[in-house]
C-alpha cells in the first residue's frame, strides 16, 4: 500500500435468511428474500435466493434465522460464509 492512501473498506456483502437444508455435510442452505420495488408497477415485491453457506461445525438446523457474508468460494457452488445465528428455531 503506497503512502497517503487509505486502507479500503470491507465490501463484502452480507446477507440474512431462513435455513432451508441442513442435510449435507458442513453445508446449509439458506434462503434470503429482500423486498424490492417493482421497477413499473411500483408495487414491494418479494424475491428470495438460494445460498449455499458453509457451515463448519455442521451446528444449523432448518428454520433458524442466520446472518451470512460473503467470501472466497469454498466449492462449486459455496460463496457464503456463516457470520453468526440471529435466532434458533422453535
């Protein structure tokens, strides 16, 4: 880093959803649904994504609420990282 220049800031996104699958291993899927205003219609609409999350201590269950961020791909299909459990399901 050349002098006089500020160090940059973490871009990584983060993300929260709903745990979906749990079943394989180190690996839960998570769905995260933002709400977004329809670009015509100006009507709030819903849109949920897949993430495929890794999940080191295999400690999720489905329905707990989760935070995940963004990092380095894992495998084929894992971006996310888990950042930490918000709630645990009932």
């Amino acid at each position: 880093m050349s002098e006089g220049s500020e160090p940059r800031s973490n871009r990584r996104k983060v993300r929260e959803g709903v745990v979906v699958s749990d079943r394989m291993d180190k690996t839960a899927i998570v769905e995260a649904t933002e709400r977004v205003r329809h670009p015509r219609y100006d009507k709030t609409v819903q849109r949920a994504t897949r993430l495929a999350v890794h999940d080191a201590d295999n400690e999720l269950g489905v329905g707990d609420l989760v935070r995940v961020a963004e990092t380095r791909p894992r495998s084929k299909t894992k971006r996310w990282r888990l950042v930490e459990i918000v709630e645990r399901a009932k």
